[in-house]
C-alpha cells in the first residue's frame, strides 16, 4: 500500500482554481453596487421613514416633500434620481443633490433661485431672480426684505444678482433701482437705505455698472462718516472717479 502525495499547490490544476476563486472574488466586489441595493430595498428596516430639507430659506419645506411624493413603501435604496428630478421643477429650486442617512433618512439638500428683487404688477409686488424669472414668495408671509423695480429690467435684475453674491452687505441697503433716461442712452439709479454707519443717499451709475464699480462707495461712505460728512448721492458715472455730492 503507498500514500497518494497531497496536491502540489504550484501544479497547473491548483493555479487554475486560484485563478478562478480570485476572479469570482473580484466579481463579487465589482458588481455589489448593482445587486447590494436589489437586496437592501427589500428589507423593511431599510424604509424611508424621515425627510430632511437642507438649503431650503424661500422655498416652504412642505413643498419640497409634496413633489418627492415618497409612500410608506419607499426604500432608502430606491433610485433617487426621478425624485431629483421632481424637485428640480419647483420654479424657485435651482439644483438639487438627494443623499441617503441609515437606516431610513432622506437628507435633500436644494440651492435656491434667489430673489433679487420686487417687481411692480398688476397682481400686486412679484419677486423675481436675476434672469427676471418669477419666483413664488409671497412678500406679505416670507421674511424678505428685497429692492423695488417698476418694471423687470434685465439690466438693473443682473446688477442686483451680482451685488447679492458679492457684496451682499451693500445689497440689503438697495431699496429701490431706477433706468433713468439721459439723452440717448440712459443710466441707474440706486436708492441706498440708511445704516448704522451710512444715512440713506442715492448712487448714480452708467448702465454697464457691475458690483466692481459699485464697490467703489464703500471707502468713500467711510471717508465721510470719518469726517462726519453727508452725502446725498454719489455719482459713479465718471470712469475712476466717485463724485460726491454734499447737501
């Protein structure tokens, strides 16, 4: 009677084996992203079963959860695509990234359309953004302290967008923008409410003004607060230079 000698583990058979083993592993892991979530969504543990709205300041919370139209049957491991995309037709949502808490929290998070500013209608005050686009806030219910425009100027909309990012400071102080005439072309008038630092006065500016330009006030109103001084406007129109104008 002989032994039978074990296996070589370097025979051709043997690295066959491994081979396969290794790939099948690699599989496995390479293709979990696709059959995990088959899986996990059939677990009841996994069920959607809170909302939470980050970003959301204009936009009413309720709204935002209306549209993603989830039901007791969701999973959080539901693809959440068309639930983006549902939110993203809300007029006053300008992107929307939805992510997932364990074991059942939807955390969405929105960028709004800021309001830029008031719009006169026949409807009454209409908010809108800095393409002119109506946005749904109901100055008499949100908290929102916006510039008046008579009528929806794509010039003044643009200024005020940027203003509003850059220079959001001097933005809460615009109470009102004017297109005024001036020969053949025309100009802006700004009407800046007073401040703890600054008394309310107007700003002139030609109509390619941008928040560069309209930054140039800002050392000036300390120059004059320093001084005690008080302007009644300050006239921007002059390439480099800020006229100010003293009662």
């Amino acid at each position: 009677m002989t032994d039978e000698a074990p296996p070589n583990p370097r025979s051709p058979a043997m690295r066959m084996l491994r081979r396969t083993g290794a790939g099948l592993a690699v599989l496995i892991v390479v293709a979990g992203p696709w059959w995990a979530p088959l899986i996990l969504r059939q677990l009841d543990f996994f069920r959607v079963r809170r909302v939470e709205i980050d970003g959301a300041r204009y936009v009413s919370p309720d709204e935002i959860v209306s549209r993603l139209r989830i039901d007791t049957t969701a999973s959080l491991f539901d693809d959440v695509g068309p639930l983006e995309k549902r939110v993203r037709q809300h007029p006053s949502v300008r992107d929307v990234r939805i992510e997932r808490k364990l074991p059942g929290t939807l955390l969405v998070r929105i960028t709004e359309n800021l309001p830029v500013a008031f719009v006169q209608a026949a409807s009454g005050l209409v908010a809108v953004d800095a393409t002119g686009r109506s946005l749904p806030v109901d100055p008499a219910t949100a908290d929102v302290d916006l510039p008046v425009l008579a009528v929806r100027d794509t010039l003044s909309l643009r200024v005020l967008g940027e203003v509003r990012d850059q220079l959001p400071a001097l933005f809460a102080r615009i109470g009102e923008v004017r297109r005024l005439p001036r020969g053949g072309s025309f100009y802006l008038l700004f009407r800046l409410t007073e401040s703890p630092t600054n008394l309310a006065h107007d700003v002139l500016a030609s109509g390619d003004v941008g928040a560069d330009r309209l930054s140039d006030i800002v050392p000036v109103e300390q120059d004059l607060a320093r001084r005690k001084l008080r302007a009644t406007e300050l006239d921007l129109r002059f390439r480099d230079q800020v006229i100010a104008r003293l009662p």
